[in-house]
C-alpha cells in the first residue's frame, strides 16, 4: 500500500485507488494514514468528524465509514491477488483503529525520516549529504498537506505541524547549499520562497547573502529595505538584530560566513521563520 498525504489524498494497493469519494470517510482514511502503525482513538475520530457536537449516531455512523474503508481495502487485495484481510490493514484494537502498514508506505512519515537524517547530517557537518537528504524530502510535496481534505481539529492539528516541518527544511537545505558555495542556483528559489512568505527573516536573510555573495550587493540591500518597509507595515517592528548586522557588513562591504549572518546565533531570525 502507498498512501499520500504531502498534497491531495491518494491512497493505492498495486496501483488501484482506495480513496473514498465521501468527504468523512476521506477524512479517516487521512487521519489514520497519518497516525500509521498507531491506534487513533474512536473520540479523536469522533472529534475529527463533528468537532464537540456529535449526533447521536455518531458511533454507529463512524463504525459504518470504518467498514466501507475495509470493503475498498478487501477488494483492492482481491484485485491484486494479495494475501490477507482487510481487518489486518485496517485493525481494531482497544478504544480505537490502527492503520498498519509499512514505515515507509506513507509519504509523509518519509518525510520524517528523511528530515530527521538531513539534520544528523547538517550537525555533523556534512553539507552535502543534508542537502541531497533535506532535497529528497522536499521532493515528497506535491502541494498543501490534504488538499482535497476537510480539515477538522485532528488533521488541523497534523497540517500545520506538517507545514512548519517543511518551511524548516527548505530554510536548512538552502543554508546547506550557501555553505557549499551554490550562490548562484538558490537566488531564484529563494525570490520566489520570499514571496510566498514576506515576513519569513531566514530566507530574505540566506537571499541577501547569496545575492551580496554573487556580486549583487545593491539589490540584496534592496531586497533588506523591502523587507524592513514589510516588517514596519504589517507588524510594526524592525528588522531582527541579525539582520540589521548582516545590512551593516554589507555596507562596509566585508565578507560574510557561510552561514550567512556573520556569526550570529540563528535564534536571532525565529520570529519571522514562519510568518506569511
């Protein structure tokens, strides 16, 4: 079985689909996938489907979406010729169901592993095995978390951990990149990454840099005064201590580190990592 959830939901066994065309039974389907090898409790289903107001039929109802789910998984095996019950995929245990499947049979639970990877080797100083690692994890997106899905409280909860993780790990593998010296490849990406997120420090700082570092120190000043004007406006704040000091190394037209920021802790830029 491959399940992905890193964009719309799709969900097959030996390439035929398994994706309910109902929205609920699309939302269980999403939330166990995401909680795969887990037990999902029948109330954080329950809460899933219908918030804190649930109809009096609310068990039974849920009880029917889990057996229409097995159904698709039972004549997905028979379709294919594969061994085993649907109960076995779809599992029963107390207070609540388990999804299980292989580790690596959900998109995102790659990703994880992937990103969990490209840090050991980002700490251990191995810039281009993070990178290749943080890149391959990236690759797994194929658009917003569950797209397609109706978001309750649970898969609110999984998307937005899930979006964060990803803004993080392009910021790494683009710091990774600008300490292997690839100025010139990531300027693109990074206009683009700062335009979809105005208020985000770390990126409008790795693309300062990299345009300082491949001659184009006006425009990466431009780019610290678009980005200043923004700061003011929406939050009425001025650019963090890092930044102005990356502005100031720029004026005087010295050279930066690798990382970027002239040696200043990257704690300095979280309180625009995310915004936007």
């Amino acid at each position: 079985m491959e399940i992905q959830v890193l964009g719309p939901l799709a969900a097959a066994v030996s390439g035929g689909s398994i994706v309910p065309t109902a929205a609920k039974p699309r939302q269980i389907l999403a939330l166990l996938a995401l909680n795969a090898n887990r037990i999902v409790s029948v109330a954080q289903l329950m809460e899933e489907l219908w918030g804190t107001e649930l109809p009096r039929s609310a068990a039974t109802t849920l009880q029917t979406y889990i057996l229409q789910l097995r159904r698709m998984l039972r004549a997905a095996a028979a379709r294919s010729g594969l061994p085993g019950g649907a109960e076995h995929v779809l599992a029963t245990r107390h207070g609540g169901y388990v999804l299980e499947v292989a580790p690596a049979a959900v998109d995102a639970h790659e990703f994880d592993r992937l990103t969990v990877a490209g840090h050991a080797a980002f700490g251990a100083g191995d810039m281009e095995g993070a990178s290749a690692l943080f890149g391959a994890a990236c690759a797994l997106w194929r658009g917003s978390v569950l797209v397609d899905v109706r978001h309750g409280s649970q898969l609110r909860i999984e998307a937005t951990r899930l979006e964060e993780s990803r803004i993080g790990v392009l910021e790494r593998r683009i710091r990774a990149d600008l300490r292997l010296g690839r100025h010139h490849e990531v300027i693109g990406e990074l206009s683009a990454l700062t335009g979809r997120h105005p208020l985000d420090e770390a990126l409008h700082a790795h693309l300062i840099v990299a345009l300082y570092r491949s001659g184009r120190a006006p425009r990466a000043l431009g780019v610290y005064r678009q980005l200043r004007e923004t700061l003011i406006e929406e939050l009425g704040l001025e650019p963090s201590t890092a930044l102005q000091h990356l502005q100031r190394t720029i004026l005087c037209g010295e050279p930066v580190d690798d990382y970027g920021l002239a040696g200043t802790a990257s704690a300095a830029l979280a309180r625009g990592s995310l915004a936007g």
